[in-house]
C-alpha cells in the first residue's frame, strides 16, 4: 500500500512539473499574442492609405493645373514671340513704356492724337509710317533715347522732338471736291498742334479718290475720305480698307509674367515628380508593411493553434493530476482503514511466532523444517502477488491516462470532422445549384446547335453553285490573263521592232545628209537633172579596163565580206542593244515596282498607326522616312507624341511608352498583312486603365480577321474576351475555370 502510494505521488509531481512547464509555455504564447503588433501595422496602413489618397488627389489637382496653366502660358507665349518676331514697333513700345518718365518719353502719337470715326481712313492711310511714333521734348532727349534704343537692341523706332517741329500752314488750292487740310479733322491738344501740322498739314483731305487723284497731279498730298492716299505728282495709291492701330503692348508687357508663370510650371512640375517618387516610396512602404502584416497574422494563427493545443494538454494533465490525488487520498483512507487491521494482523504473527517456538520445542526439527520452508513458500507467493497487483496498478493508471488522453484527441477529431463535413455539405449544394445551370446553358447549346447545324445544311446546299460560280470566275480570269499577257509581248515586240525602225531612219537619213554634202561639195545644191549615163558608163568600163591592171582585183570581194560582216556586226549589236534595253526597262519595272508596293506598304502602317494612337490615348504617332530619295538603303524612324508632351522618337521613350508604342505597330501590320492569330503575354501591364480598356476595345475590333491569344490581369481587358481561362491555386494544386461567351458558335468535334 505504501509503495502505491509513493508510486502514485511520484507520477503526481511528475505531471505537476509537466503542468508547469506547460502553463509557463501557454503564458509565453499569451504573452506573443498579446504582443502581436498587427493592429499597429494595419493603423500604419490604414495612415499610409490616407497618405497616399491625398498624394494622388494633390497630383490629380496639381496636373489639372498644370494642364490648364501650360496651356495658357504657351498660348500667351506663342502670341508673345509672334509680336516680338513680326510686330517690331509694339515691342519696342512695351519695352520704352515701363521707363517713359525717366527717358523724357511724352507719349507715342496714337495716344495724343484722335479723330471722328469718319475720316479714320484717311488719318490711318497718310500717317500709318508715323502713328506709332515716339514724342520727346527736345533734340538732346531724341539723342538719348535712340542710345537707350541701340543698347537694348530694339528693332524699330521712330522719334519726334516736340521743339524742333517747324510752323508750317498750308494754303488751300481753290477746286472743287475739297473737305480741308487733314490736320484740322485731327484732335490734339494745345501743346501737340505742331505734331498734327507736322504729320498732316501738308496733306489735303478730299471728298472721292479721283479729286485727290487730281490734287496729286497738281503737286499736292491728297488723301480721300475713304482712305486713298496719294503723294505728290505720281501715279502710285496707297488705300487703307479697314486697318486698325495694333496694341500689343499689354501682351508684350506681361512676357515677364508668362515667363514666370511657365518657370512655375516648371517648378510645380518638378514638385508633381518629387511626389509621385513619394508616392512610389509609400507603396512600395505599404506592400512592406502588408508582407508583415501576412507574416504578423500567420505567426498569430500558429501562436493561437499552439495555444489551442497547450490548453487542451494543460486540461487532461490536470484531469490526469486530479485523479492521482483523488486516488493517493482513496490509498490513504484505504490505508488508516487498514492500519487496525495490520496490528491485529501483526499480534497474530507474534502469537503464531510464539507458537512456532512451542511447536518448534513440541516437535521435531523435520516437522519445523516443513513448516518453515511452507511458510517462506507462502510468503514469496504473497510478495509476488503484491508485486503483480502493484504492477497491475500503475498499467490501470497508465491505461486510465492514455484513454482520457484519447477521449480528447477523439473529441477534436470529432469536431474538426463535423466542421469539414459542413463545408463538404455546402460545396455540395453549390455543385448542385452549378450542375444545375451547366444543364440549363447545355440545354439551350443544344437548341442553338441544332440551328447552327440547320444553317451548315443550307451553307453546305448552296456552296455547289458557289464552286461552279467560282470555277467559272477562275476560268474567266485565267483567260484574260493570258490575253493580257499576249497583249504585252505583242506591245514589247512591237516597242522593239520600232526602235529597229527608228534607227533604220536615223540611218538613211543621216546618209542622206552625207550624201547632200557630197553634192554640195561638187557645186550641185538644187536638184540635178536626169540624163542617159550610157555614154558615162562605157568611158567608166573603157578606163576600168585600162585600169584593171594597176588594180586590186580582189578588192569588190573584199569588199562584200566587210561590208557582209559589218552588216551582221550591226544587226547583233542591234539585238544587243534591244536585249539590253528590255532587260533595263524589267529590272526599272520591278524597281518601280517594289518602290510603290514599299510605299503603299509604308502609308497603310503609317495611317494605321496614327489611327490607333489616336484612339487609344489621343496622342499622335507617326513614320518617317530618313531619306525619301534612297528608301531601301535609309531607315523608317518611329516618333510618338503623347499628349502634353513633346514628340520623341521611339527609342527614347519610357518602357510602358515602348510597349504601348509596340502594341500600336503591331496591330498597324495586322492591317497589312494580318496572320491567323495572335499570342500577346500581359502586353498590358504596364498600361494605365484608360490605355488598357481602349487597347481592349481596338483588340476586340480586330478579332474579326484574326485570333487573339491574350495573357491578362486587367478586367478592362478581360471582359472583352469571348473565352475565358482563369488559373488559381487550392491546396497547393493549380485549378482551371472556363468561361465561354454563349453567343460564341458550338464547333462539333469528330
């Protein structure tokens, strides 16, 4: 009893130091969960979100700025640079206008000077060279100025010096059709009067162009009311029709502030940079943060399922300890009720001692023998017995253990099973309801099939008379072909024999010629008359004859074969050149020929591609050609122009412009030349959504002629797609989806 009991409380302080190691473990793992910094790293994200939104709404406002201002500053700029190019007087205005004080500038005369509506044709017609002049008290301010003028290299200026204008009244010619002296229609006030007798005193307003047509004759300036001025005694008009004085000062003044303004473009362009980098910097942050958020929570999850499983042990070993000491307090109990019966028991074996010793001094030593080896017998059987039931003991308790060790481990199973079971119950009535709709969408292919196959049939009933139509169209052409090609050999001949024609002309007549200079050499250069050469003849035969011995006999034979082989040496040099020159008017032909196929070829992808461009991001692009004089031996530059910005050439873009860029040139030579499919691998990667949805939409437009083959993570661009294939992990097993687009033709399979 007492060896149970200190079993028993052994195994009990075993389990209780295991109950404290693992109570100190689930502390720990309390300790990790509470410690856990996921709800840190979801506020950092959610503050980085924050961060980031107002970053792109700053950038969205401050493009839409920058958009509106660029566009206001490079249109004041461009009509800045057209004054300061063209309208030389305005400019030098503007620049004198802001200093006119110090430099003893009075005003310009369009600014003294006024006048009635009615005669401003006149006004603007005799003194449009002089209406933009500057006016200066004296001679030494006229003399400062054009100094002022030459180093600040203004490009035109004229200047009147108020004191050195001379008194000057003109007498009026007595005729008919005058309104008066010009400078009494002009407005001034009293101390300008000399500058408007000095533009306009000497010039005689009329009331018709030929009265001051008239005057002029006469010797005077004429102007007319309607604004035909003419000078002194000369035939030539100058006829002011609706001309207005310019004033670009204001514009040209605020160049300054445009130039300030597109140097803030600059800047806050600068800034927009700095805060997309930014922007950059806080994703590339926020993906960091979200990996540790995956990594915080997993390490979280493993933290809780330990925990889990360190309560569950915690649990059957204090089961486990509660038992022992239930059964250590019943072996105690058992043992006081015991003890009174171990001293009855033991004052037996003191009386059965002491009745051995009389036996032992009753009887003999044999008997006693027996005796005493019975008893040791009796005794080892007792001790081996108790040993057997102790051991018998502790495997009950360890049996005991074990089971409730697997009550619990069932009892998890157990759970765990009915958990999976619900979802096993769920997934089902899911692929019940799916099996249900894939019957219904196969129902209805089935009625489309049986009228797709009703359309074959009547496809397949009418393309007999097809191939006849065709056969017929193909025979017809065969045989225009081959009468075409009869006609341009019969046109080649043709060019051939009359090229042998016109130099057989050019021949006799340049022997002809030769021929005539013979005779003009000889005094014959009229027509010769005929006469009878007989007589001539016989005197030629009698002096051949004469002759024949101090001649060459063989000479008219020689004279046949140089001639015969002359003859023939043309006529091969003919060919030749006939020969020659149909082979340079083939190899001209397909010169020309491949140049206008090239050409053709060039302005179909040249238009493609400005077409695609321009749907896709409302941007231009274009090809150029470097050398247009020797197309095939140059090359084809690729320039692209994106809106609000500068046109580039292909290679010095960025790598998403490239992409979008090599996107538009292919699909402008499936326009050329289309193939049966094409295989595009997450072309679109690097495009924005409004890229990606219209690249979406022109992909879709050429699907009609040729297949698609497109890997995409975009919906703008997968929801265009009549076949669908999606990929996704599950258990670590890669799964494929399918969706077809219903109205899609079923192809049968044999």
């Amino acid at each position: 009893m007492e060896n149970k009991i200190n079993d028993n409380i052994g195994r009990h302080g075993v389990i209780d130091n295991e109950l404290t190691n693992l109570k100190r473990s689930s502390d720990e793992l309390s300790k990790v969960s509470s410690n856990n910094n996921s709800s840190e790293i979801e506020i950092k994200i959610s503050k980085l979100s924050e961060q980031r939104k107002k970053i792109e709404n700053d950038i969205d406002e401050l493009e839409k700025i920058l958009d509106k201002s660029s566009k206001a500053g490079h249109r004041y700029n461009e009509k800045i640079k057209l004054v300061k190019d063209v309208m030389h007087e305005d400019y030098t205005i503007a620049q004198l206008k802001s200093d006119a004080e110090k430099l003893g500038v009075v005003g310009f005369v369009y600014e003294i000077l006024s006048w009635n509506k009615q005669y401003e044709r006149a006004v603007l017609a005799a003194c449009a060279d002089w209406i933009k002049a500057a006016i200066v008290p004296d001679f030494e301010t006229l003399v400062s100025l054009s100094q002022v003028a030459r180093n600040k290299k203004l490009p035109k200026l004229k200047i009147i010096p108020l004191n050195a204008v001379p008194e000057f009244r003109m007498k009026m010619p007595k005729t008919s059709g005058l309104l008066g002296i010009l400078s009494d229609y002009v407005k001034c006030d009293r101390e300008y009067l000399p500058i408007a007798r000095f533009l306009f005193g000497n010039i005689i307003l009329a009331q018709t162009g030929n009265d001051a047509h008239r005057l002029s004759k006469a010797g005077y300036k004429a102007v007319s009311i309607n604004g035909e001025f003419f000078e002194s005694k000369t035939n030539a008009v100058t006829i002011d029709i609706n001309s207005k004085i310019s004033k670009f000062t204001k514009i040209i003044s605020q160049s300054s502030t445009v130039e300030g303004l597109l140097q803030t473009i600059t800047l806050l362009r600068n800034h927009v940079q700095k805060k997309k980098s930014n922007l950059k910097k806080i994703e590339e942050k926020q993906r960091y943060l979200m990996k540790q958020l995956q990594v915080s929570e997993t390490e979280r999850g493993n933290a809780s399922h330990s925990h889990s499983t360190l309560q569950s042990q915690i649990k059957s070993r204090t089961n486990m300890l509660d038992k022992l000491s239930q059964r250590i307090s019943e072996l105690r109990i058992q043992e006081k009720h015991c003890h009174p019966r171990i001293i009855q028991i033991s004052s037996n074996i003191e009386s059965l001692k002491q009745r051995i010793i009389l036996m032992r001094e009753n009887y003999s030593d044999t008997e006693q023998t027996s005796v005493a080896s019975e008893l040791s017998f009796l005794n080892k059987k007792k001790s081996s017995l108790i040993s057997e039931r102790s051991q018998i003991s502790k495997e009950l308790s360890e049996t005991e253990a074990s089971i409730s060790v697997v009550e619990d481990r069932s009892r998890l199973r157990k759970k765990a099973l009915v958990d999976e079971q619900t979802s096993i119950a769920g997934e089902k009535t899911e692929l019940e309801s799916n099996i249900t709709k894939s019957q219904a969408e196969k129902d209805a292919s089935e009625k489309n099939l049986i009228e797709l196959r009703g359309k074959e049939q009547e496809l397949i009933s009418t393309s007999g008379t097809s191939v006849s139509q065709l056969a017929e169209f193909d025979e017809q052409l065969d045989e225009r072909r081959n009468k075409e090609k009869e006609i341009t050999s019969g046109v080649n001949r043709l060019a051939i024999e009359l090229g042998e024609l016109e130099r057989d002309l050019k021949e006799i007549k340049t022997e002809e010629s030769s021929l005539k200079k013979i005779l003009n050499a000889f005094g014959f250069d009229e027509s010769i008359e005929t006469f009878d050469v007989a007589p001539s003849i016989e005197i030629l035969e009698k002096e051949e004859i004469s002759l024949a011995a101090s001649l060459n006999a063989i000479a008219p034979q020689r004279y046949v074969e140089i001639s015969t082989g002359y003859r023939e040496s043309s006529n091969r040099k003919n060919e030749l050149e006939a020969e020659r020159n149909a082979v340079v008017a083939f190899i001209e032909g397909i010169e020309k020929d491949k140049r206008q196929t090239f050409l053709d070829a060039f302005d179909t992808v040249d238009k493609e591609i400005r077409e695609i461009f321009t749907k896709m991001n409302g941007g231009n692009a274009w090809l150029e050609l470097e050398n247009e004089d020797d197309i095939f031996n140059a090359g084809v530059s690729y320039f692209i122009q994106f809106q609000n910005k500068p046109k580039r050439e292909s290679t010095s873009i960025s790598g998403g412009e490239k992409t979008l860029a090599a996107v538009v040139f292919v699909l402008a030579l499936q326009r050329l030349r289309p193939s049966p499919f094409y295989l595009f691998d997450e072309i679109d990667a690097h495009l924005d959504a409004p890229n990606a949805e219209s690249l979406a939409k022109i992909v879709e437009e050429r699907s009609n002629g040729s297949q698609f083959i497109m890997v995409s993570l975009k919906d703008s661009v997968v929801e265009k797609a009549k076949l669908i294939y999606g990929v996704y992990p599950k258990n670590g097993i890669s799964h494929i989806v399918t969706y077809k687009d219903k109205r899609l033709p079923v192809i049968p399979t044999s």
